[in-house]
C-alpha cells in the first residue's frame, strides 16, 4: 500500500515514520512548505520530495495522510477524494462547521473513506476501558469523567490562530466522551478563565476550563482542561456506572516506586503526548490501513469530526453566554 504524506510538521514524522516501519505500507512521497523539513522526513522514510499536487494526482498512491494547518484540510480532503485517494486527516477537518458540512457531501459523494485523528480512542488503556465498558462490566452508564491537562502552555501566536480551547484541546476530550457515552450530549455547559497565562486571556481565549454535558436519557459527562500541570502530561478517564467505575489513570516514566519513612514516591508522569501517545498512533495507522484495505469502515469518521466539533463550538458559546447551550445532533 503506497501513501502520500501532506505535512512533514511535528504530528506528519510521527505518522510518516509509522507508515515507514510497516512491512504492509510504503511512504512513497512528503510534501510540506518548508523544504528542509519535508527532505529530512522523505530521508528518514527512504521516500521522495513532491509537492501537494503531484501526490494528489498520482495514480499509483492508494492513500494520503494530511497533517498541514487546519485552514487547509478540508480543501485537501475534497481533492484527494475526488483524486480516488482514501483520506486520514487530522483533526479538525475545519473550524466552521458548515464548510466540515460542505466537504463531508464531497466525501460522500466520492465514495472514498475518510478517517479523522482523533487518536486517542486508540491508546490501549482507553481501548481496553471502552471494551470492558461495552461488556457491561460497570453496568449503565451515568457519568464519564475525561481529565487532559498539558504540562505548559502553547505560545500566544498559536493560541491566537487555534480555533481557542474548546475547539484545539477539548476537541479530543468531546470525541472520547462521545466514544464512552455511545450516546450524543444534548446539551453543553461550559465555563473558563485564564488564569495560567495572562496574554492568552489578553488574545480572547481561556487556559482552564470545565464542562457538563448531558445526553437525552440523562447520563452526565464532566471535562476538565488546564494548559498546565506542573507534575506532567495528565490524562485520565473515570466512567461511573450502575454496577461499578471503570478507570484509567496516567502513565509514568517508570513503574518504579520507593517506600521509606517519608511515604511513597514513583516516577513522574510522562510529560508530552508524543511519549504517552505513541503506541495510540501506531495503532491509529493500524486501523487506517485496514480501512484502504477494504477491511474496516473508517472510524473515527467524518461525522465523528464533525459532532466533536459541533459540542466544542456550542461549549464555546455557553462559556462567553454563561449559559447552557443546546445540541442539534448532526
């Protein structure tokens, strides 16, 4: 299986040096605007240099990977569909949930699959809960309880071009409540401040943040996002159900711990998601050659991409309004 890569970008070397690793997938072709980044990656992944253009319309890559900036997505998803290309994108397809719309009917219309990034589904600790959850093992569900914090902020410039956190950070957080409800929220109640850094609130966006969201049966899911953790990279997930709680807690450097008089230590957690993720890209990438190869319908999908981003606009809404904001499920 032959790939094309958009993107030679921090997130494009992971997933074009996954593809590199595989015995049953060949990256052929990196494009990106810097030259030196797109020749470094095409070095490593003993692929070619090739602009956007020619990998879209060459006829012998069956798939393309797209990881540039978000304002390009979904233009390069309608061409590489239109092109018979199969499309894994990161997320979000677009900020503006019309044109996710518009680009989702191109996508429907080509018949090709398309796959949106939202990788943490595929972390084996998340997998395995969300597993055990749908083998009842809690019971009914009542409350999910998704837990992200990043051990720093993002530089201003990014803050300002991000879509804000609702919609750069949380976006993960509503995809993987909707994973575990397997029920759409109805209804979203969000607040934030800034109280991590002074200039991201100056650039209109918040650094900490909480949301309730409820689905039509009842079931409540709570998330809570902080731009910093000064202990590490904090990821968490908690479901509650009628017969029990299902949990999945960090991952540390080491499993290591000492015990002395002063109590218990162990090892801090890991403190960047290209560490704690890394095993949930490459089985990302699993699912999406299973996908090209006939064998899976592409999930998460574009609807998918679509309803995370839908809940993070309408969170964004509630947190200026103060009020609860309601959802019309796409």
């Amino acid at each position: 299986m032959r790939f094309g890569l958009l993107g030679a970008g921090r997130i494009g070397r992971i997933h074009g040096l996954n593809v590199a690793a595989r015995g049953d997938a060949r990256l052929v072709a990196v494009a990106d605007a810097s030259a030196d980044a797109a020749a470094s990656l095409a070095e490593l992944a003993g692929a070619k240099v090739a602009s956007a253009e020619a990998i879209l319309s060459d006829a012998a890559i069956d798939a393309v990977l797209i990881c540039t900036p978000t304002d390009t997505h979904a233009d390069l998803i309608e061409k590489a569909v239109e092109a018979g290309k199969a499309v894994f994108c990161e997320k979000p397809v677009d900020l503006d949930a019309a044109r996710i719309r518009r680009c989702l009917d191109v996508v429907a219309k080509s018949g090709k699959p398309l796959m949106i990034g939202f990788n943490r589904r595929f972390d084996p600790n998340f997998a395995a809960l969300e597993k055990r959850l749908r083998q009842g093992e809690a019971g009914d569900i009542e409350i999910v309880t998704v837990i992200s914090r990043d051990p720093g902020p993002p530089p201003v410039d990014y803050v300002r071009r991000s879509g804000g956190l609702f919609r750069d950070m949380m976006i993960h957080d509503f995809d993987m409540a909707r994973f575990l409800l397997a029920e759409e929220p109805v209804e979203v109640f969000a607040l934030g401040s800034a109280l991590v850094d002074k200039a991201i609130g100056e650039a209109g966006d918040v650094d900490t943040a909480a949301v309730v969201m409820k689905t039509a049966s009842g079931r409540i899911a709570q998330i809570s996002n902080s731009r910093r953790a000064t202990y590490g990279y904090d990821q968490r997930i908690e479901v509650h159900g009628a017969k029990g709680m299902l949990r999945a807690g960090n991952i540390h450097e080491t499993t290591v711990e000492i015990a002395t008089g002063d109590g218990f230590r162990s090892d801090p957690v890991q403190n960047f998601f290209l560490e704690r993720y890394a095993a949930a890209y490459r089985a990302e990438l699993d699912a999406f050659v299973a996908v090209c190869a006939g064998k899976a319908a592409p999930s998460p999908s574009g609807l998918d991409g679509l309803r995370a981003q839908l809940l993070a606009d309408a969170a964004t809404q509630s947190a200026r309004s103060g009020k609860p904001v309601a959802i019309e499920v796409a």
